[in-house]
C-alpha cells in the first residue's frame, strides 16, 4: 500500500515542496530556490534533488510512495508537458517525463492555478464539493476549475484563465496578455489600486484613502471604516467580478465559488461586494450558489499537487 506522496508548487522565486501521507496530512514542508537562469535548466534537478534527499533523511521506502505532484506556472497539456512558461526561462518542456526519470517515481503535473483550486477543493474552503470555482485575486487573476473531482484543463491547457475573461469594452490600457479589458485589470490587487487612484482623481469626496497608500489593502480596509468613497471602489470592483462569475457559473454550474489570493484576506466583506453583483445578472439556478473564502493559504499548490497523485 502506498502510504506518501510528495507536492511540489514551482513559482517564480521559490518552490514550495511537501512531503504528504495517503490521508492528506502534510508531514513535512519546506522551500528551495528557483534557479531560472539558463533557461531554467536547474528547476527540475533541483526539485529531484530536494525529493531524493527527503526520502533518504526520513528513511521512506520508495515502494510506499505513490509520487510526485507539481504544478506549473502555465498551460500544462494532458501528457504533462508545457508548451512555454517565460518566467521559468523554459520553453517546451516534457515536466512529467523529466520528473520522473530525475526521480525514479511516477509524476504528474499540473497548471498551478488549478491544482491549487484541486487542493482547495480537497481540503480547503471547498471541501466536501466536487464541482469548484476557484478564483484568486493576487497581482493579476487567476482561477482554477474542477468539475467532479477533476481539473478542467481545456483542449490547449487554457481552461480556467479567469482573469482574461473580456469586462469592458472601449478600455485603452493593455492586460499582460496584451488584450485589453480583461477582468485582470480590475479585479486584481493591482486592478483595485488602479481604481482607487482614477476614483481619488475624478472624485473630490473626503476620504481616508487620500491620507493611505494606495492598494487594495487600503481599500477594504477604508470599507471596514465606512469610508464612502472605499465602498464606491468596491462596489465597482465587486461589480466587475459579480458579473463576470455570474457569466462562468451559467455555464459550468459549480457547487462553490472559492475565492483566494492576497486580495481574500480582506474577509467576508469582499464576498458581499462580489455577490451584491452576482446575484442579480446569475442565471435563476445558479443564483444561491454558496461563496466561500479559499483556507489554504500559500499551502494550496503543495496539497492541490499531492491530490493530483492520490486521486
């Protein structure tokens, strides 16, 4: 029987490894760096390394571990492989092929996104549900989606790129993607700063926020206080999000919207801004759709990973 499993969540700076039992217990969790220099040839190396020199500290009998779940800053196609991933320096890379030949044990691999909204689906703000909407409000807006027990990855890997959804038409500025109008830039903790500063411009109403410095923090923050001119921000923000989850639950009907990210920590506030928006425009069926802040933090890649192997 097997009874381990490790999880391994790459970013851009660290990568976030655990070493977990059947149950989901996580028994072990620590960081190595992300090398990206050469084309981030290092990145998977080091992740065996980190994996193998686990096994042998904690003296783990290789028949009893189930694998190695890691997830990827970018599309990951059914076979394991990512067609390109900038900010890990790499180009096409067959993740799971390499992992597991470094490693000597079964890997699967996964779009970080998604595994996360599968951890969270697991053992987090959507547990006991199998069909997840997961949305994480950081720097931009990512999302995951799992429909009865398993991720949704679409035919190019793409599915569940939330914050590309079109919002608004007539929008000059670029998204990263380099559309323009996507949910991204004003839904993020980046899209709620830039909404701040356009409504501290074009308003003269006193605020708290003019003494602050300009975030998302700062806003949900001044909404806590009743600051007038903070709620009119996250009316509009909520206004942007609500519509836009009313238009991806008509479509895959989830039991539970999840969402996480930096900007969730504002609470339960943030979630009654998004449905006082959601509710009106959601299609009658989905309308009492439950919401739900994410409970797995920075921990939801490395559980979200582990899931992927123990099924």
């Amino acid at each position: 029987m097997k009874k381990y499993c490790f999880g391994a969540d790459i970013g851009g700076t660290t990568v976030k490894l655990g070493l977990f039992d059947a149950d989901g217990i996580v028994l072990d969790k620590w960081e190595i760096p992300t090398h990206t220099e050469n084309e981030g040839s290092a990145v998977l190396p080091d992740i065996a390394k980190a994996i193998l020199d686990k096994i042998e500290e904690k003296k783990l009998n290789r028949e009893e571990i189930a694998g190695v779940g890691v997830d990827v800053p970018g599309p990951v196609a059914a076979d394991g492989s990512v067609p390109h991933t900038a900010n890990l320096g790499w180009g096409y890379k067959a993740v799971t092929k390499e992992l597991s030949e470094l490693t000597g044990l079964p890997c699967k691999a996964g779009n970080d996104a998604n595994v996360a909204a599968l951890g969270e689906m697991w053992l987090g703000g959507g547990k006991g549900h199998r069909d997840v909407l997961m949305i994480t409000l950081g720097t931009g807006v990512g999302g995951g989606i799992v429909i009865d027990g398993q991720i949704l990855t679409g035919a190019h890997g793409a599915g569940g790129e939330i914050g590309h959804i079109h919002v608004k038409d007539g929008e000059t500025e670029h998204c990263g993607c380099g559309n323009q109008g996507c949910l991204e830039q004003y839904a993020s903790a980046t899209g709620i700063a830039r909404l701040e500063r356009e409504w501290l411009k074009k308003s003269d109403e006193p605020s708290v926020l003019r003494d602050r410095e300009i975030s998302a923090k700062s806003v949900f923050d001044a909404v806590k206080e009743d600051d007038a001119l903070a709620k009119k921000i996250a009316e509009e923000f909520g206004t942007y999000l609500g519509k836009a989850v009313a238009s991806m639950t008509a479509i895959l009907d989830p039991e539970i919207i999840v969402i996480g990210g930096g900007v969730s920590k504002a609470g339960p506030i943030l979630l009654k801004y998004v449905r006082k928006a959601y509710e009106p425009v959601a299609f009658k069926s989905t309308r009492e759709t439950a919401f739900a802040l994410a409970e797995l933090g920075n921990d939801a890649g490395i559980y979200g990973c582990a899931k992927l192997i123990l099924g």
